[in-house]
C-alpha cells in the first residue's frame, strides 16, 4: 500500500527506454494501482513532440491492457515535468547520434579512427545540472536517476553542484551473466559483485556453489577461448563481453573487465565517457578492433558496429512507430509482459515501498571503495530500502586496477569536470594531446578547434576560452 | 663550535660532486675543524678503485692548502663508509651513462625516439633501498641525503620502506635565477617559491621588489620571447629554462615550470625518471626537439646533446685526472674557492650546527600540499636547523597543475614502486604501452622484451615474473 507518486522522465522519445520503464511499472504491484488505490503517474518529457506523442500513445494502451491505473502526461516543457516529481529520471542525449557522425567525420579528417579524439562532455553536463537545478527549485526532495551518459561525470558534477539525491545506473555490470553463461555456470546461480566507476568495474567476487568460479574462468581461457574466438558469432555489436580484449585485460590488471570496461570508450565525441586513454592499443583501427572484439564488428565502437547499432535504432524506432499507429496492435504482444532487466522500477519500488532489494548504483563513494575521495560516484553494489540507497562497504582495490585502471580514469574525469566548471580551452586542447591517436600539438589543436567550431557547438565555443596568459 | 661528524659519500668517483662536497665543507668553520677543533671524515666509497683513488688524492690535497682538518677514507666496502656515519649522501648510478646508449639503441631499433620507452628504474631503486637497510643495521640515526636520480621515487620508497630520515635535493630549482636573469631582475633580488614533485616544480610566487614579478614575465614573452629564441646561444645542453618549451607549459598550465620540469624526462632508460608523458609532444623528434628547446641541441635530451653532455663529462675528469696526477697543481685555482650552489653542506651545517637557513628539499609531504598523500615524497621549501628539516607549509597548488601535472606523475610513481615491489612483469609492459611513442600492443612487447634481456640486465629481468593468470 503506498501514497501514489510521479515519475518524470527526461529524454522520453526514447520509445524502448520508456516503454521498459511502463512495462516494469505495470508488473510493480504497489506502483501500478490495484484493489481500489490510484497508480503512478509517469510524466514523459522531449523535445521531439512527434516521439513523444508516439511514447504517449504506446504507453497509455499498454498500461491500459495490463489494466493497470497509470496516469500519464507528455510535456515539451522541463519543469512542468518536474513539478511534483518524487523520481526524475535523465535518459537525454542532448546532441543525439546524428552529430556524432558529423564530429566523427572531422576527426577523421585529421587523422583519428572513430572516437580517437573527444571533445569532453559539456552539453550533457550542462543538461544534468540543468535538470538538478530545476529541480532544486521545482522538487528538491525527488530523486534523480542519471541514465544518460556520462554516468561517472554527470553524478560526480551533481553531487559536488547540487542538493539533488543522485543515482546513477547502467546495464554494463550485467556482463557478469554473459560470463557466468559462456563458461558454462547458470547465471542464476551465481553470485557476485563488480565495484569500481561506471564503465570501469571489476569482478571482484565471482562464485558459483559456494566456490569461487575464477578457476572455471582461468580453465575456459586455456582450454576453449581460443576455439570460442574463431567461432563466436555475436547477437548484436555490444556481445563482446569474452573477446579477447575482455581476456587480455584480465591478464592485465589481474580481475575480469565487465560490461563496457574493456571498451572505455563513450558513446561518441561530444557525449558518453570521455575515451580513457588507458587501452588505446585495442582501438586503433578497424582490423586491430575485430581481432581483440572479435568479426564482423569489431565491437560498437567502430564505424561497421555503429552503423549496424544505428540501422537497428532506427528499425526499433519504426516498428514503434507502426504500433503506436495501428490502433489494432496488441502492444503486450509486440512489447511482451516480462520484466525489463533494468534496475529502475525496482529500486523506485525499494524506496517508496521498502521492498528492499541488492542493485548497482552509482553514487557518492564516502569510504566505500579506499583510496578515492568521498565526493567521487562510484559504481558499487547497494541496499535500496525506505531507508535509503546504502552502498556496501567494499574496501580496497586492487593496486594494479586502482593505479592503471580507476584512478588515472579519476583523473580524467576531473579534468573534464575542471574545464566544464572552468570553461578553460586549453583542458580540451590537453584532452586531445592526450589521446595516443595524436602525433603533433598542432594536429591536437587543429581537431580540438575545428570540433569547436562544428554547428550546433556554438554555447560550448563560447562557453571555453584560452586562459589570460595565453 | 661542534663534535666532528661523518659524512659518507656513495658513488664518490664522481669527481666534480665529491670535490664541491669538500670545498664546501672546506668553507664552513664549524666542519672544517678550526681553532683546535678537529673537522669532519668524509669516506669516500665507489666501486671503481681508479676514480676513488683520485678523488681521495684530490680532496687530501684540496683540504690541506684550504689548511681544513678533515680526514677521509676510501674504501669500496658500503658499509665501512656507511660505518658511524652522521650523513650519507647516495649519488651512485648503478648502471652509468654508457649503459644508457645500449639501451637506447635496442629502444630505436624497435621505433623509439630517445628516452621515448623506459623500462623503470629497478637499479637505482634497489641500490637505494640497500644503502637505507644497511644504514639500519649500521648507522640508523644518520640522514640520508639522496641526490641520485630518481629523486621523487626513491625517496618516497625510502619513506614508506624503511625508517631513515631521507633528504632528496637537486638542482633544479636554481632554473628561478635563470628565469629572473633572462627577464632582466637581479636573480639575488627576487624571493620566489616552486613546490611540487622533484623534476616537476612550478613557480607559485616570484617576487621583485615586493611586487609579484609574473607580468614582468608576461612582458618578456609578448616582447622579447620571440627574439630571444631566435638568437640565444645556449652555454650547456640544460641552458633551456626560458626556452619555447617552458613558456609553451606555462601557457598550457598557469604556472612557470622551474628547472627540469619542462623537460619531464629522465637520465635515461634503467634511471632517472620514468618519462612522464604530458608533454609528450615536445619530445617525438630531433627537429621538434630544436623547435621546442632550442639549437643546437634541443635541450639536453637528445642523441646530440647527450653527446656533448658525454663528452663534457669526459673532458672534466680527464682534467680532474690531470690534476691529481700533477703534484705541482694548486688545486685551490682550479676548483676555486667559492661555494658551489650544491645545498647539501649547508643543510648538513644546518642539522648539525642550527646554522638555520631555508632550502628546496624533497621530504615527505605529511600535509604540505593538499590533495597529496602524506607518504608521497614532495619537493617543497623547508627551514633546516638543529630542529630537523622542516617544510613550509605550502596549501593547494591550482587546480590544473595538480590534474594535468603531479597527479598523473604520482600515479607514474606509484605503479613504478608497485612494479618494483610486486616484481609485476606486466607493469614494466604497461608503462611501454602507457609511451606515446608506441604504436601497437606487440611494438610495446617486443621492447619491453628486449630490454630485459640485455647484458646486465639478468638481475631486473629475472625479478619481473608475469602474474599468475597470464
């Protein structure tokens, strides 16, 4: 039994995003209204008044077959769809994946494969503190959870600028069934956890009846990963989790990489994480990809991969699309009435309802993993209760993965939240310095200022100047 | 007036070190022996008997004409020379400069430009530690006074692994006088501070007159820069503290860089400092090299001026050889009798005498720069007395200095020590893939390999094993 409560989502023309999100509120007893109380109320907000219309739709009949009594609301305004908000949830992509081949085709020009070269991350940043902003003013009590990219940055920014409760999430950590499944364990029946920062986590406990399963890993490397490797044909561009780069950086840093770890690079240059320079060697061209990422792909980072993932975006958003206009659609066929596998819905429910449950979380760290500062978001497993999101102590590291792989990605995410709070250029000149795709300063400074100078980078241009001493 | 003490030097053949040593013990009373008052022993240890053997000549003869009561031993036994020592002074580079050259060819034949891989430094790290236990076990309240390269890494090592008092000093902060000099203020004029890591210090305060002189900077490089770089003829391959380099890191990061900070590299591949890559760019060749540091050698870090360093080096002990050998040579004319700028007497003098005086030291941070951890060697300014060597308390360096500069060179550090510790083959490896200059996995490999198997390597090679799950 619970007090009804409003969910407001920012960047809501993401139809599958949204639609999960419905989904998993109609399966969640105490949030979908029954036996006479009043459900959620789920407040969709996008620029894109023709997604959003088509998001409304989808989600009204879907909530309307499960029978589930769901308020909705579309806004193209930000506040509004904050106003009395207890959740907010940040799922916007401010430059969305068309620009990103824009700035890919001048970093191209200048001699960059793929996201060789980033520009940091400000439209994103400025929207989550933004959005927090907003809703210091509108909802200072909601929560808000961070789901667009950058994870890491966006809740570290928040949680130093802002008095907004943030939680970020991902799915990367569940690489970890990918695992479990390719070495032959059930992934049901294995237990683990995998801390460290977004996109940057490390299974450090991995146990299978009580056991511990690295020696099943250690075994499936010597004896049929090399077989796996050449036979492997994968579901889609991110099923990558057992490559080789997976096992190379195993070897490396002495845990097993989960999720996008052993990708480190973001969703593009203007968004996602910055590319952390730290396996530059397994990004330096498309046949250096598909040998560590395995064919035909290479992994989603790669022009091939992209376009694929792309292809696949826009066929999932015309199929939405067709639903959403054939009135005789049955949307629990086409959208199916299982649960999502994204932690959302359950860790809104864990807090409203105190039906306590185990998540990965990003939030700030204040002494969970040693040697990184408090104020820094970490991705680590929690408790979500009425009590609140309670990280579990995880204590040290190991040295190797804090010296090679957490704590120079630390560093990269300070100096990114440096120049955005800062607007110094010359950070952005130091970022692209620091990409091992550079040969010269001048090249550096050339792709930092064309990439500048793109359309639709005009706020940010304007927003970095060189330092006065210049 | 004072009880003679003992001084022991390590690595003592260097004739030029040994002998500014002794005239500066020569010029200060209270160690020098003076009204009846006996002077102080200085033993002399080195593992080359000729090079010992003239510098001990040298120093008896240099002593006497100075009518100072010192009285010196030679020995190649460490621990006789470490025997009721009051200070040793460790200047010993384990594999010499002639083993760089070996190393640097391997490193060019595998695509390397100059000191562009390194592969640690496990010699100079090793020697130090055993000169600090056998001073455990032998004159545990003596001070060590490290002088051999790496400075920041030995002596945080030193700090953390045994419980000597460790001192590093070097020379790089008198670049403040050159600063001054080139700008037109009387280097004697001006109060200035650098703190930071040793070969990585920034000018915080620079003062003329009791105005901060940093636009009389400013002036010289919109002014006088261009010129000066046009026609400046360097005296010595390190004559490069005002050079396009330095002005180009002071742009980039706010502050002056002083001394060996825009040179960021080190004495070579098995010592020194590990190349900090931020500057990579200044360092990809021999005509960038000019452009950045100057002609005709592009600093001191180039195959040219290397060689003339070399033979520099040669030249002066030949004359050093010279004059041992001729018993008619009045070695007070040709070393003179003024002081060198080596701090190390005048520090000892401090210790000793409570003659106090304010000196750039590398001691143990414990507070001194925030943000810094407390067992990390800094180089900062300290008050020297019969009260200990006593750092000024420095605060928080800018925000960019600390991101772009010593961060990421701690974390140099740290996986250098790591590496040194845990014997981890894979962190040497990582290192040479972390150089800019390499271009593949297998590149970084192959060198790393081939470095470890060189003559005289058997030792290192065989202490870095691969870990377990490789």
């Amino acid at each position: 039994m619970s007090t009804p409560i409003k969910i407001g989502i920012i960047g809501a023309g993401s139809a599958q995003f949204s639609l999960n999100l419905v989904k998993d509120i109609c399966l969640t007893d105490a949030l979908a209204g029954s036996q006479g109380l009043a459900g959620s109320q789920v407040s969709f907000m996008d620029l894109n008044p023709e997604r959003l219309d088509m998001v409304h739709k989808l989600a009204a009949r879907y909530a309307d077959e499960m029978g589930a009594d769901l308020r909705f609301e579309r806004t193209t305004d930000r506040r509004a769809c904050l106003q009395d908000a207890d959740f907010v949830i940040n799922t916007a992509y401010a430059k969305g994946h068309e620009h990103e081949w824009v700035m890919r085709d001048v970093a191209a020009r200048h001699g960059y494969y793929y996201d060789g070269v980033q520009l940091g991350e400000y439209y994103q940043l400025r929207l989550a503190l933004d959005i927090a902003r907003d809703m210091e003013a509108v909802c200072p009590d909601a929560w808000l959870i961070q789901s667009a990219n950058p994870v890491f940055n966006c809740c570290t920014l928040l949680t130093r600028e802002t008095s907004i409760k943030v939680c970020g999430l991902c799915h990367g950590h569940y690489g970890y069934r990918e695992i479990a499944e390719t070495i032959g364990l059930d992934p049901d029946r294995v237990t683990w956890q995998a801390p460290g920062f977004n996109h940057n986590i490390w299974l450090t406990h991995f146990i299978a009846e009580g056991r511990d399963a690295y020696p099943r890993i250690d075994e499936w490397i010597a004896t049929q990963a090399e077989e796996y490797w050449k036979t492997h044909v994968p579901e889609h561009t991110h099923d990558c989790q057992m490559s080789r780069a997976a096992v190379h950086q195993y070897r490396m840093y002495g845990l097993f990489p989960v999720g996008d770890t052993f990708r480190r690079v973001g969703a593009g240059p203007t968004v996602g994480c910055t590319v952390y320079r730290g396996e530059w060697w397994l990004h330096t061209d498309f046949e250096t990809k598909k040998r560590w990422f395995g064919e035909p792909w290479g992994g989603p980072d790669t022009v091939e991969g992209r376009r694929w993932f792309d292809r696949r975006l826009r066929k999932r958003i015309a199929e939405m699309t067709e639903a959403a206009n054939d009135p005789q659609a049955r949307l629990t066929e086409t959208f199916g009435i299982q649960r999502s596998d994204e932690q959302i819905v359950p860790i809104i429910d864990g807090l409203v309802n105190d039906n306590e449950g185990q998540y990965q979380v990003n939030v700030p760290n204040r002494g969970t993993i040693e040697g990184i500062p408090d104020d820094v978001v970490v991705e680590v497993p929690a408790i979500v209760s009425k009590r609140g999101i309670q990280p579990i102590h995880v204590g040290s590291m190991p040295p190797k993965v804090m010296l090679e792989c957490l704590l120079p990605h630390w560093l990269d995410m300070e100096r990114n939240l440096l120049a955005f709070k800062s607007g110094d250029r010359s950070i952005l000149l130091w970022n692209a310095l620091d990409s091992h795709q550079t040969r010269s300063y001048e090249q550096a400074l050339a792709v930092t200022e064309e990439l500048l100078s793109i359309e639709g980078h005009e706020e940010m241009n304007d927003h970095f100047k060189l330092p006065p001493n210049w």
